[in-house]
C-alpha cells in the first residue's frame, strides 16, 4: 500500500513544489512525506535542486506524463463540448424545424378551412334553388344583377362608363356546364340574342360560379398545398362587419382583394387594381333568397322579333 502511495506522491511532488496542486493533494503528499523518508528526500533534493540523476529521470519522465495527461484532459474535454455543442445545436435546428413544419401546417389548414367554408356557404345560397345576388361598384358605374330560379338564371350587367349599356344574360345550368343567351343594348345599338354554350373546367368546382365575379376568388378552385401555404390573408373591417381578406397577385398585371364577412363566411366585397391605368374597382355584394319569381328569369317575348332567334324552356334553337 505504501508503495502504491510513493508513486502517486512521486507524480504530484513536481506539481507540489511548482504550487499547481490542489490543496486536498497538497495535504495527502505532506502526510505521505511525514512518514516516508524516501519520497521526503526526493522532495527535499526537488527543493534544493540536488536530484540525483535517478530522481531526475522518474521526475522528467513524470512531468512529462503529467503534461501528456493535462494535454490529453484537455483534448478530451474539448472534445466532449464539441459533440454537447453539435447535439444541442441539432436539436435546436430539429425543434426549429418541427415548429416551421407545425405553423406551416397550420397556415394550410386554416386557409384551407376559410376558403372551403366560403364555398360551402356560397354553394348553399345557390343551392337553395332561389336566390339574388348583386353587385354594385362604389362609384356607380357599374351594377350587375344575378337571378337564379330552379337551375335557370338571369344576368343583367349595367354599366354608364362609357354611355349608358346593358347586357342580359338567360341562361340555364346542364350537365355538363350551362348554356345562355346574351343580349346587349345602348344608347344607340343593340344587337339580337347571341347563344354561347360554357363547359364545365376541371379546374372549376361550380359551373354556375362562371358567370359570377366570384371567380375571382380562390375559394371557388381547387388549390395545391404550396398555393394554399403562400396565399396571403388578413384581419380587417368593412362596414363594421369582421372579415377575412384574401388578397392575391398577378404578376405586373393586377391585384385582388376579397372580403369574406366571418359571420356569414360569404363574400361581401371585392377590390380589384390594374397596374396598366392604374384604376381602382371596388365593389359591394350582397345576397337574398327566396325571393326570384319565374317571370325574373323567363325569356322575354322581345326574343321572337323577325331579327332575334328563338330558343325554348332548355335553350335549344327553334326558329332562326
């Protein structure tokens, strides 16, 4: 045991007379030295600096280890906080990126739920089989006027922009799209019903939606995840209704705001921007239902004039 001891003393005698030892092994070499006569010499020989050459040897090869040993601490220690310090910066990156991916999926999934909603509460307006919708620019220039009755519709679009002009619309919902005739009328022309037959888009989800401004907004098509992620809505206030406004961009060309009122979830206003002339539209909707007759969305008796085709109850061709 002894002998054991005499090592360990050799190995901290040189920290011991250069001050570097810690007071718990300053205190184990002063008791080991009091009753050890050997490693007392070797010590006292350190101090006097008259080591014999074999105490200088064990001594310089000890120091040496010692320095190895500090060097190695040193490195291992080093080591030690570079891999702590990687492992935390990997899950601070992995927390970063679980969060981005979580606020990701919530942006998504709320855009997602105010635009299906919207279109669900639009969807059923419309299918309540009776139903007005109109919108009205603030300027009053334009009004445009849709009646919808049992798969049949009428669509008056008047303007005053340019001189006073109208164009109906009577038209009806198929299978595969709708079906209408136009007519258009000014202050000085006008010009006999004209048939145009629309198909339905795969990218549409609602035919009838075609011949509403509605189409404007994204809640009327079918968005990928990356669309649904980048569309930019907001909070806001229009006649002290609380909104979502959805605001979408083309590119050097124009931009467009929907107003989409959270009570009702459907849109009440739209603000379009053209870059070209640098205009501004902006235009106020509104909904009623039950309220459309059959005379509302019937085709005038002006249809059978020598100059105008007439269609029947399904828009076919009967006289020309």
């Amino acid at each position: 045991m002894m002998k054991n001891e005499c090592e360990i003393v050799k190995d901290l005698i040189p920290s011991f007379v250069d001050g570097t030892i810690s007071d718990v092994a300053s205190e184990f070499v002063k008791t080991h030295i009091s009753n050890c006569e050997n490693c007392k010499k070797i010590l006292e020989n350190l101090e006097k600096n008259t080591l014999t050459e074999e105490d200088n040897t064990a001594i310089n090869y000890l120091k040496k280890y010692h320095r190895k040993m500090k060097i190695l601490e040193f490195v291992i220690f080093i080591l030690v906080l570079f891999i702590i310090v990687t492992l935390v910066i990997a899950n601070i990156r992995h927390i970063k990126n679980v969060k981005e991916e979580m606020n990701r999926q919530n942006i998504i999934q709320r855009n997602d739920t105010i635009l299906s909603t919207t279109y669900e509460k639009t969807l059923k307006a419309i299918n309540s089989s009776n139903f007005t919708f109109q919108i009205e620019e603030d300027d009053g220039k334009y009004i445009e006027r849709f009646y919808y009755k049992d798969k049949k519709f009428k669509k008056i679009m008047m303007t005053s922009e340019n001189g006073s002009e109208t164009w109906t619309n009577y038209g009806i919902e198929t299978e595969d799209g709708y079906r209408y005739i136009q007519f258009y009328s000014s202050y000085n022309k006008s010009h006999k019903g004209q048939l145009y037959r629309f198909y339905l888009n795969e990218s549409l989800q609602d035919s009838i939606l075609v011949q509403f401004h509605l189409l404007h907004s994204p809640a009327f098509y079918k968005l990928s995840e990356v669309d649904l992620l980048n569309l930019e809505i907001r909070d806001d206030t229009y006649e002290d209704k609380d909104c979502y406004v959805i605001k979408q961009y083309i590119p050097t060309i124009a931009w467009y705001e929907t107003w989409i009122d959270k009570e009702s979830m459907l849109i009440i206003r739209e603000i379009q921007y053209w870059n070209r002339n640098d205009v501004t539209h902006n235009y106020a909707y509104s909904w009623s239902t039950g309220t459309v007759t059959d005379e509302d969305v019937l085709i005038k008796d002006t249809t059978k004039q020598d100059d105008v085709p007439y269609y029947n109850d399904t828009l076919e061709l009967l006289i020309r």
